[in-house]
C-alpha cells in the first residue's frame, strides 16, 4: 500500500509512549503533496547518531530554470545554495512549545543538514539527480522521546510539518530569492572560469582587486570588517584582466561576459616580502584556501588558486614512511637511507623536505610557502654558516638550491613568504612586496640589489633534482577496524574534528594539512582512505595511481560510493569532496602505512 502523510501522521501517533525501537517501524518512502520524504536509517535511541531522512521534489515541482542546473559547476553551486538555504531556515524556525529547540531527550527533535561554510565544496547534502528529474536534501532528525519512551505527536509534527517546511524552503526555486541565488551560483561559476584557463595564460593564481583577504581571526574565517581593512589592489606590473561569463549580480536573463582585473601570479619562483605584519602571511593563506571558491561577501570570491598548489609546513613528530628525501637531505648521522627515508618521529626539516616530495608524487603544480612555519635550515644556509659547517657535515640542501630547478625540470612553481633572509633574490622570478597591506611590485629592485650585494653563499645543490620514485601502498596497513577480538572486524572510522581521525586503532593527526577546510572533507578522507585498501590497493597500485582511481569514482558515481552503508539503510549526506593532495597527506600521515 502506497504511504503518505496520513499514513505517517497515524502512525507516528500510534507509537506515542511505546519504547524508543518501535521507530523503526517507520522507515520507507511516504508521498506528500509534491515531494516524497524517506525515512532511511532510524537511530537506535535518542543519544545515538541522528536518523537520516530525505526529501526528495520532482524538478517540475522544484522550478529551478534550467540555466542554473546546466553543468557541473553550476549544479555544485546550486546545490550547495540549497544546503544553506535549508540551514538558514532550520535556524529561522521556531522552536516547539515556544522555548527551547529541545523537544525531549538527547537529540530529540533537532534538525541538521550538513552545509558549507567559507568554502563551496562538492557535497552529498543535497543532490540533483543525473537527469534532472528530481532534487533532494539529506537531513539528520532525532526523533522525539521523553526518556526512552516515543513522543510521537511531536514526532508527528517534526516529521509531517516541521521538517517538510524547512527542506522546501531550499527546495524550491519559488522560496528562495532569484537575484541572490543566481549571483551565487555565477560568482561560483566566473571563480571556476578562471580557475580553468590559469595555465593556459601561464599563472597559477589570481588575486582580484578589491579582494578583501584578511579573516575576524585565527580561529574564523570570516571575513574581517571595519574602516581597517584594506582592499587588494594589484600593481600596473602585475596586472592582468580575465574575462568571465557572468557579470555578478545579473539575472540569468541579461548575462554577457565581465573583466575581473587584479594580479596575476605566474608560474615560476614567487617571493612574497615586506616587514613583519604588514599582511604577507595573509596573502599567502588567501592563496591556499582559494584552492576551492568561496562564497559571495567572502572577501575572496575573486581570487582563485591552481586547484594543484600544495601548503607544506614543517611538521616534527609526524609519521614517514620510505619517501625519497635525498635530494634535500642526505649522508644522515648514522648512514640512514634517505632514499626511502622512514621516521616515527620526524625533525622540522625531514618532515619537510618529505611534505614536498609527497605532494609533488600526488602531482602537485606547486608549493606554498610561508617561513613562519618553515624550518630555517631547511629553507637557507648562509655564507658564515657554510664557512663555519662543513657540507660535509651539514645534511641538508637548503630549499633555496633547488627552487629553481624544481620549476625547471619538474614544473613545480613556489610561492614563498620570507621576510627574514635575501638570499632567494636570485632565485626569485617576482618579488610581491607588501607595505602596510598594500602590494608592490619589488622585483626590479631585489634583482638590482642581488647585483649590488653579491651573496657569499655557494650554492650547495649536487646534482639535480628527480622525479620521486612511485610507492605502492600495502593494503594490509590500512586497518580499520577496532573493538575486541570477537568483533573485530567491525570498521571504526570516526571523525569528530576538521584536523583528526580515528581510523580503526589509529590516531591520524592532520593538524599539518591546511587545506583540509571542513570536517565534511575529512569524513570523506577517512572513508577514502578505507575504500582504497579494499578495492585499489592490489597489483602493485601506485599512491599516485590510486589518487587517479578515486578522482575517476568520484567524477562518475560521486562521494556516495563512498559509504559502506549506501546500499543498506543509510544515506550518506554529510560528505564534502576532498583534493587528491588531502587524500594522499592522511595516507602518509597514517602510523600502521607501509610501503611496499
Ligand atoms: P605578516 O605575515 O606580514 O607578518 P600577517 O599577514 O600575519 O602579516 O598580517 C598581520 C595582521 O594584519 C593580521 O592580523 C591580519 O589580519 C592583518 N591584515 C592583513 N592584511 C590586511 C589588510 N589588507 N587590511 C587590514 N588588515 C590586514
Ligand atoms: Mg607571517
């Protein structure tokens, strides 16, 4: 018999006051007027993982013009406007009994759907289907209970009318305003534009003028406001206009193509210089969030990044496992191989060189740079030091012998902060001076002093640099199971912040990868990481290789595939799409990771 919300009204309220389980016999499919809402996955009592419910709307119904639907970027984008539309109207709605959100124990009648933030990122929240018939929002409900015993009126009026309500108000074209989410869905679309044709003019970013980069604070991203603020303005030198298809802020109707103008960062060696706080590592940050296109009123919705630049830090304690850091460092105390150079606990500059070489096998275009989180004897040694250390007894190359050669032979281009030594004048193609927050083209200048004042530093490097030699990652290392010996073989893998996993018996700590933004991406990273032990890892699959499957998986089946559970009675609506470059940093950071 065909279910609908009568059906659902009825028998929501027919379990009022039995034991928290009789939920279960809520799940299926229940046609509303308009939209079919599913009840997937129903929690086992109400302080478990909310119950996954979804609302699905015919396209006709929903009346997104077809414009906006029309291509990958605009459906991500769309589909990410929804998420958030459904966000601010959980947030709008009012709250039961006139009082708190609360209606009951544990998570008893919350409502959450898993939208961006800063960032527009590929999610499973809300889903267009591949032909267009329908589009549907994933939400987390927890049921009502006082207790442990069912509250199925308000159950009732969660499921029925409370939930509907808020879904549709993302859910249909007619409930949002028209202006605000076709500017939306066009900023994303003219970000993804230029994003695309860097290479083609040579650069691997773009700052628009006008950009306001700096973030409220370390620990928010959004944008700073205030009279103190002061807009990103290129120089003439480093100027360059790029059209984009839309104009920001028009109808879908009257689009023609507009000019974005601001600078340009080539390909190359880019220096980033100025005094202390006068906004170098702002600038450099802006850079490695704006892998991904951010929001309108962002501040950075026009500055777009190479989606291949990689942020590598110093890192000591972490994890290494057989990464060929020769060319930065070799002849260690006590004869160590580091041409597949191994630590459970690495030093700043190991822990370097190997974030470099790992990127660059996960087919980075380029690095970035900041020295406030470099180690200094990585990145130089100079003249009085080289006169005092011998290189026989000094390991390591600094950065600074092989930026070049690195863009040379391998095409990978570098943009450092570093404020503190001018022995990277030579090696610099530009130099971006920042004063007082504004930016200056100092490259002529560098290059005269570089003349002027001859360094007395030789450079070190022996030989040149080579392409890291491909790894293959031994499945059996990537356990995820934990729990005592009779259930062993159940998969833990639990994320409960941004930058860490507990993946099986193992602590991964990814406070070292910065572009991993959302705690979405991270889920994903963590399920990824799982999937690939079991169906990539054989026949001698390279790391890189592995990275070029999950890209395929996610292109053509997107991050659902993912779930271990999709088949069953889950549905996984709280994933973000992480870079290759995430995927490939948690993998190395793993503990248990062998190589073969
Ligand atoms: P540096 O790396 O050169 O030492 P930072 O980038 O850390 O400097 O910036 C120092 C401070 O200045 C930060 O608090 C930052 O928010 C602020 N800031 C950076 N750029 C701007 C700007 N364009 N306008 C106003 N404040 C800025
Ligand atoms: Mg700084």
């Amino acid at each position: 018999m065909k279910r609908t919300r009568a059906t659902l009204d009825s028998d929501c309220r027919r379990l009022e006051g039995r034991g928290y389980p009789g939920y279960k016999d809520l799940r299926g499919a229940y046609d509303f007027e308009g939209f079919t809402l599913f009840i997937d996955h129903v929690q086992g009592d109400p302080f478990a993982a909310p119950s996954k419910i979804r609302v699905r709307v015919p396209m006709e119904v929903a009346g997104f013009p077809p414009e906006l639907i029309k291509g990958r970027v605009r459906r991500l984008a769309l589909g990410d406007f929804v998420a958030r539309a459904i966000r601010s109207a959980i947030g709008r709605a009012p709250a039961p009994d006139g009082g708190s959100r609360s209606r009951g124990s544990g998570k008893s009648g919350s409502i959450r759907i898993d939208a961006g933030a800063q960032e527009v990122l590929e999610r499973t929240a809300v889903q267009i289907s591949p032909r267009d018939d329908w589009i549907e929002a994933r939400i987390e409900v927890g049921l009502p209970a006082a207790g442990r015993r069912i509250l199925g009126r308000q159950a009732s009026e969660l499921l029925c009318d409370a939930l509907p309500r808020t879904a549709l108000a993302g859910l249909r074209f007619g409930s949002l305003d028209a202006d605000l989410v076709t500017a939306f869905v066009h900023c994303i679309e003219n970000q993804e534009v230029i994003r695309r044709g860097l290479a083609e003019r040579g650069l691997i970013a773009f700052v628009g003028n006008g950009a306001r980069l700096p973030r409220q604070s370390g620990a928010d991203d959004r944008p700073l406001a205030g009279e103190g603020v002061v807009p990103f303005e290129s120089p003439a030198a480093f100027e360059v206009r790029i059209e984009v298809p839309n104009p920001i802020g028009s109808r879908v109707s009257g689009t023609g193509p507009d000019v974005w103008v601001g600078m340009g960062i080539p390909a190359g060696v880019n220096l980033i210089v100025g005094g202390g706080y006068h906004g170098k590592s702002t600038l450099l940050k802006a850079l490695e969030r704006c892998v991904y296109p951010h929001i309108p009123g962002d501040g950075r919705e026009t500055v777009v990044s190479d989606r291949g630049l990689v942020k590598i830090a110093a890192e000591d304690g972490r994890r290494i496992e057989r990464v060929d850091i020769h060319c930065f460092i070799d002849a260690l105390p006590g004869d160590r191989n580091t041409k597949a150079f191994c630590s459970d606990d690495a030093s700043g500059s190991t822990s370097q060189a190997a974030g470099i070489v790992e990127a660059i096998e996960a087919g980075c275009t380029g690095v970035l740079l900041d020295e406030d989180t470099c180690a200094t004897n990585f990145m130089v040694r100079d003249a009085r030091m080289q006169a005092l250390v011998h290189k026989r007894y000094e390991p390591i190359t600094p950065y600074v012998d092989h930026v070049r050669d690195l863009h040379r032979t391998l095409g990978i281009s570098t943009v450092l902060v570093m404020g503190g030594s001018g022995d990277y004048f030579e090696a610099a193609d530009r130099v971006i001076m920042l004063r007082d927050y504004a930016v200056l083209d100092a490259t002529p200048e560098a290059k005269q002093i570089a003349v002027e004042k001859p360094g007395e530093r030789r450079r070190e490097a022996r030989g040149s640099i080579d392409p890291p030699p491909p790894r293959v990652p031994v499945a059996q290392s990537f356990d995820a199971s934990r729990g005592r010996s009779k259930d062993r073989k159940r998969v833990k893998i639990d994320v409960r912040t941004t930058n860490a996993i507990r993946y099986g018996e193992c602590d991964l700590d990814l406070r070292g990868v910065a572009q991993l933004v959302d705690i979405s991406q991270t889920r994903a990273v963590g399920l990824s990481m799982h999937w690939a032990s079991q169906h990539l890892m054989k026949d001698g699959a390279t790391l890189a290789g592995i990275l070029d499957e999950l890209d395929a998986l996610f292109d053509q089946s997107g991050l659902g595939a993912l779930d271990p559970f999709a088949a069953a009675e889950h549905h996984p609506g709280n994933l973000a799409r992480p870079r290759r470059h995430e995927i490939a940093a948690a993998i190395n950071r793993l503990r248990s990771l062998r190589m073969e």
